[in-house]
C-alpha cells in the first residue's frame, strides 16, 4: 500500500509542472513573433503563423486530451508534448523557408496543444482526490512564471537578438518533462483497466448542463479577444505613456494571481457556477466600460477586473469539470472546453481587427455582449441545477 504524499510536496510539484508550462508562453507569446519578423516574413505570413497555434487547438485538444482518459494516460501524453516541442522547435533554425516555417509551427502547435489543458486536468484530479491542495496556488505559479518569464525573457532578447527564442523554446520543455516525472503518476486512470481499453468502450456522454456550462466559460474567456489583440495600441492612442501601459498589464496579471490564491480552493469544493456568473457579469462590464475611454484611474481598475473576468471564470469552470464530468471522460471534457476557448478567442480576435478598423475603441463594446451570453447561459445552468442536482464526477 503506497504512502499517501505530503499535500505541501505535492502541491509544490504540480506548481512546477503548472510554471514550466508557463515558462514556455512567457517566451512564445511576447516574442515569437519577433523571431518570424527577424526572418524577413511578411506581416500577413506572421499574423497566418500566430494564429495557426489558434487553429491547431481548436481542431487537436479535444482528441489529444481524450488519450488521458484511456491508458495512453496524462503522464505520457504530457512527455510526449514536451519531447514533441524539443524535437520541433531547433528545425525552425534550419530554415528561412516561410512555407516549411508554417509547417514547422503548425507541428509544433499540435504537440503545445495538449499541455495547458493536461495540466489543468492532472491538477483538478488531484485536488479531488488529495481536498488539502489549493487548486489556485497550483495554477497561480503558471500566472507567476509568465509574468516573470515575459520580464527576463525581454532582457534576453536584448542581449542576444531573436534566435535566442527558438533556442529557450527548445530548451524549456527540459522544465516540463522533468516535473511532468514529478507530477504526474505513471499509473492507468482507475476507471480503466486494460481489458476495457482493449474493448475500446464507450466514454460517457457529458451532462447537457455540463455543455452549457463550458460554453458559458468558453464565450467568456473568448471576450478577451479584442484586450489582447488591441488594448497596447488603443491605450497609446488615448496618450497614455508605455510605462503607464505596463503598469495595466501588470496590474491584471497581479490581480488574477491573488484571486487564484484566495479563490483557488473552490475547485473539488462545488460547482463553481457562482464564480463564472460573476466571471461573465464582470467582462460584460469591463469591455463596455472600456469603450468609453476612460481615464488611466478607471483603467487601472478595469485590468485589475482580470481577475474576475478571466480568473474567477477560470477557477469556476474547472471546478465545474471537477465537480459535473463524468470520471471516465474527464479529460476529453477538459480538451472539449480547450477547443471551445480557443473557437471563440479566434473568432472574436479575428472579428475584432475588422471592427478596430471601423470602429475605433467601439471593438471592446462589441466584446461586452460575449460576457452577456456567458452571464445568461450561467443562469440556466444554475437553473437547471437546481431542478437536477449533479452529485461530483457522477455526470448524471
């Protein structure tokens, strides 16, 4: 019989495998794109490479997550994402070529597809079978080592010129690969045996609630399209310095990591539909409020609403997925809902550069009413609850 581990060890380990994931985006999302620009791409072929990492999530999270559910297992699919990225990631030095970079990338967006989502999936299964972890620190150290990430990979960049990005992405995943064998236990999921593998029997289908739920989470997440793409330039519009700018990218990401701290335990402690509703009410709030310009207080304040707007909804959905999906099809729950975040942050990314160019700041407007279908879904699930409660991981 195996000793039960120590909550604080544990804990510690899966905030490794959260940050060494973490670490990976720091550089990727910031500075990738500088890369391409150092290899003389076009800014239509860049903005076609940037998205395609988009595009492979959509299509690939689910399927690569629904192997966690069979005995292929979490542990070898994250190995197998790591090692995917170390092997891809030194091909893009060998070549100048844009079409054999766009393949390149596309590779290795399908082997980064499947590792946030894997992480979270190994954290909320955890936390459900050890209820002494704190599933927000878990996850708060992936927020801390992007914000640290971003900072010192920008001083690399400076000393040593872009290449040195392709050569941290393809040593970084050493980080991952190493806590992924401290993590994640080298064990079948106890729903499976081997006998039921080999029959290939049917996953469970997820509760109708369950569907409504992500796609709540899902629409909302997808709110921050036009943030991401657009907040930098319309803020240097209004005058605000580049300084200024920083303080409110940092001031989100700051708030985000308290909520995780403080609000991470009501994953594998309830459904967590209350924090989506507030999750959804605040991002229709925070983008209408942003259309309207307003000065750099009030805008301190609305990044600050990051931590509602995309964390609370964050901690809400995966308690709902510790709490609402079924054991036996957990994981192809938690790519399901990768790939829906991903359709809607394409879709309102993309819509949002056609709007900016029209519309001006009006483009955060038009994001105010995803929040609004999120706020509404969430209240036919709680609805919906409350006529059918859903006992945890039961699905019924």
């Amino acid at each position: 019989m195996s000793l039960i581990p120590s909550t604080r060890a544990l804990e510690i380990r899966l905030g490794a495998l959260q940050a060494a994931s973490f670490v990976s985006h720091g550089v990727y999302l910031p500075f990738f794109p500088l890369w391409l620009q150092s290899k003389a791409l076009s800014p239509t072929i860049i903005g076609f490479v940037v998205a395609i990492p988009i595009i492979v999530r959509i299509i690939a999270t689910a399927p690569l997550l629904s192997l966690a559910d069979r005995s292929f297992g979490a542990r070898r699919l994250l190995l197998a994402s790591h090692i995917g990225q170390m092997l891809g990631f030194p091909l893009l030095m060998l070549t100048d070529n844009s079409a054999v970079i766009i393949a390149l990338v596309a590779l290795v967006a399908f082997a980064q597809a499947a590792v946030i989502p894997g992480n979270d999936l190994v954290s909320t299964n955890a936390v459900q079978r050890y209820p002494g972890l704190n599933y927000g620190r878990i996850r708060g150290s992936g927020s801390v080592a992007f914000f640290i990430t971003n900072i010192l990979a920008g001083y690399l960049v400076g000393a040593f010129g872009p290449n040195v990005v392709v050569l941290a992405l393809t040593l970084i995943p050493i980080l991952g690969i190493s806590a992924t064998l401290a993590a994640v236990p080298n064990e079948v999921p106890d729903h499976l045996s081997k006998s039921q593998d080999k029959e290939k029997k049917a996953s469970p289908a997820l509760p109708k609630v369950l569907w409504l739920l992500l796609i709540a989470g899902a629409v909302t997440q997808g709110s921050h399209g036009a943030l991401n793409a657009f907040a930098s330039i319309h803020w240097r519009s209004l005058g605000f310095s580049d300084s200024a700018i920083g303080y409110f990218w940092a001031a989100g990401v700051i708030a985000e990591i308290l909520v995780f701290i403080f609000l991470g335990r009501a994953v594998g402690r309830g459904s967590g539909v209350g924090l989506i509703l507030v999750g959804s009410a605040a991002a229709a709030i925070r983008f209408f409020v942003m259309s309207l310009q307003p000065g750099l207080g009030v805008t301190l304040v609305l990044q600050t609403m990051h931590s509602l707007s995309f964390a609370a909804t964050h901690i809400g959905t995966m308690a709902a997925l510790t709490a609402l999906a079924p054991m036996q099809a957990r994981g192809r729950a938690q790519g399901i809902y990768g790939s829906l975040s991903a359709l809607t942050t394409a879709l309102s990314t993309i819509g949002s550069g056609m709007i900016y160019e029209k519309a001006g700041p009006l483009v955060f407007a038009a994001m105010a009413p995803l929040g609004a279908i999120g706020f509404v879904l969430m209240l036919i699930v709680i609805g919906k609850l409350k006529v059918q409660p859903q006992s945890a991981g039961s699905g019924g």
